[in-house]
C-alpha cells in the first residue's frame, strides 16, 4: 500500500470498525494482504488468524 493512498486505508479502517472477524488462507501474490490488514491500526479487531499455506496439501 502506498501511504498516499487515503482511499485504499480508508477501505481497510471500515473492515477493522466493520465489528466482523476474520480468519484468511491467503496463497500465491495475494499473500502481501495480510501485511496491508495489519498496517492499518486496528488490524486486531478484525484479523483473529491468517495462513499462508505453500502447497495445495496444507490446503486440505
């Protein structure tokens, strides 16, 4: 995330004021959201796990 972009923090603020929890298993490129998630304050309120699994075998 460019720290220029208030609309893409503004986006990721709502999800953490959204009052839902998350648990994500992220693969491939879009492994780098967990960090976008956290970079935000309040990443807490929303993410309670996330998984970044290598192989298709941790998937199931």
């Amino acid at each position: 995330m460019n720290p220029s972009d208030a609309a893409w923090q503004r986006l990721i603020s709502a999800l953490h004021a959204s009052g839902r929890k998350a648990a994500l298993a992220i693969t491939g490129g879009g492994s780098g959201a967990v960090g976008e998630l956290l970079r935000v304050p309040g990443g807490s309120r929303l993410l309670i796990d996330a998984q970044i699994p290598y192989d298709a075998l941790a998937l199931g």
